[in-house]
C-alpha cells in the first residue's frame, strides 16, 4: 500500500497539513500587535466564509441542512465549538505573549492525553508502553511544578482542550469541512457581537492600523481552514500508526520557532521536553511496532 500513488499522495497531504500547523505561528506572530480575540473573531468568521465557498463546490450542502435538523448532532457539535474556541484563544494569546514553546508542549503532550481519554472512556487497556509514556509525561509536569514553581497551564490547557474536542468530533458523523463549518456558524453570532463591542469601546485594528493587516486577518480564514481540508485528506488515505508519527512535525516546527524568537529555555525546560519527547519515543516506537505485527 505505500507504494500506491494514492497512498503517496495521501502522504503529501497529511505532512502538508502539518508543516502548515507548524509554522502557522509565523503567521499569527506577524499580527501579534492585533488583540488576540479580535483575531479569534476574525479567524472564525472568515474560516466559516471559506468553508461556505468550498461545501458550495463540493454540493455539501444537504449534509449541512441534514445535521441542522438534528437536535442531538448540534448541541454535540455546540459543546465542541467552546472547546475549538478555547483552543484557539489559549494558542494565539501565547503566540502573542512569547510563549511559543509552551504551546508546542502542549501539542506534544496531546497524544498521551488521547490515550488517557481511550482509558477513562473507552476502557481501553494501557500497554507497558503506553503507562511508561504517559508516567513520564506526569512526571515532567510534576518537575515543572516543583522546581520551576510554575504549572503549565497554556501546555495542558491545549492539550487537554484539544484532546477532548477530538474525541467530541470523533462521536459526529460529520465530516471535517462541515463539521467546523457548523461549529463556526454557532459561533458566528457571538463573534459579530465581540466585534461590535470592541468597536464600540476601544476600536477594531480591521481597517484602521494598515492594509498588511486586513488582508492576514482575512488570511487567517485560509490558515485555520486549509490545513484542516489536508489532514482530511490525507488521514482518509494514509495508516493510523504513520499518521501518529507525523503529528510531531507540528509541535516540533513551533518549538523551533520559538527557539528562533529568541524565548527562554531553561535547564528545567530541557528536563520536562525531555522525559516527554522520551515517553513519544517509547510510544510511538510501540505503536509503529504492533501496526507491522498486525
């Protein structure tokens, strides 16, 4: 199979998605000077804007109309709208006060919570791999807390946040355009209403700081929604296990970045990526195994 023309391509579009993710950062970085709702705002309304004009073309639209109907579907897809725009408000917010670094932990810690979740859930059974990994990955947090005086709360908020809203979707029989489509749509009124609020009050940068700025604001549209539409993609086509393993490109891309910003990275920082970094190591060493005994 991963010989297959289309099993390559597929592996185009999934390591695209997350190389864009990566350095997304740079992108949200260079509109730091925008308040970071403003640029939630801003991110969810023209993500829904585009998404429209893609379901318009892909004829989605009777799925749309369908999951509208449904009761059930919507309060589920409701309650993951909070959670993506918790996710986001948390990673753009660090972007935009230096904490790069500690947002890409979170993106590394993500998968073990995942696992945890399909633990508490699913009652799943942790392998000798699995419980050594996430052991680890508590022993980090524990360190951090201990010696530095600090807890992670941007890391674990992203990761907990983004581990949760994964499991949600997984439960909706939607698909991922459509699906974040309606979540936006939920949250459309809400961000028209924070906008206008702002503009009341203190101002909005759309369309009083520079033309470099409206036009990335309305970028963030095709930022936020491209990504998505690849790992879409791509996750149809490509193994779960290979899938797992390019997750990291992601994370690693901002914790790079971060470096490159010139962010702080104590001794202590080093101790907590490492035993994490460690416990993926070990994880995914395990998960790629059993996925060729299978």
């Amino acid at each position: 199979m991963p010989n297959n023309p289309s099993y390559k391509l597929g592996l185009i579009y999934a390591t695209s998605a997350f190389f864009l993710w990566g350095v997304a950062v740079l992108f949200f970085k260079q509109i730091s000077h925008v308040p970071p709702f403003e640029v939630i705002a801003h991110r969810s309304i023209w993500s829904l804007v585009l998404l429209a004009v893609i379901i318009t073309f892909s004829k989605k639209w009777p799925v749309i109309f369908e999951t509208l109907k449904s009761r059930k579907l919507m309060l589920t897809l409701a309650l993951s709208s909070v959670l993506i725009l918790f996710n986001w408000s948390v990673f753009i917010w660090a972007i935009s006060n230096g904490y790069i670094i500690e947002s890409s932990l979170g993106y590394f810690i993500n998968p073990l919570l995942n696992v945890l979740i399909g633990v508490l859930v699913f009652n799943e059974k942790l392998t000798k791999a699995q419980t050594v990994a996430i052991g680890l990955a508590a022993l980090a947090i524990v360190i951090r807390l201990v010696l530095a005086g600090t807890f992670p709360w941007i890391a674990l908020s992203i990761a907990t946040s983004f581990a949760i809203y994964g499991y949600i979707r997984k439960t909706v029989a939607v698909g991922a355009a459509e699906g974040l489509f309606l979540e936006l749509l939920i949250l459309l009124l809400p961000m028209i209403g924070f906008l206008y609020y702002l503009h009341i009050n203190y101002g909005l940068s759309f369309f009083t700081i520079d033309m470099r700025t409206d036009i990335l604001l309305v970028a963030a549209g095709a930022v936020t929604a491209v990504p998505l539409l690849l790992f879409s993609a791509g996750a149809r086509i490509i193994r779960m296990t290979t899938l797992g393993l390019l997750q990291y490109i992601g994370p690693s891309l901002q914790f790079a970045i971060g470096l490159y910003y010139g962010e702080a990275f104590t001794p202590i920082d080093a101790i907590v990526f490492g035993l994490i970094w460690t416990g993926l190591i070990i994880y995914s060493t395990s998960s790629f195994r059993q996925a060729r005994l299978a």
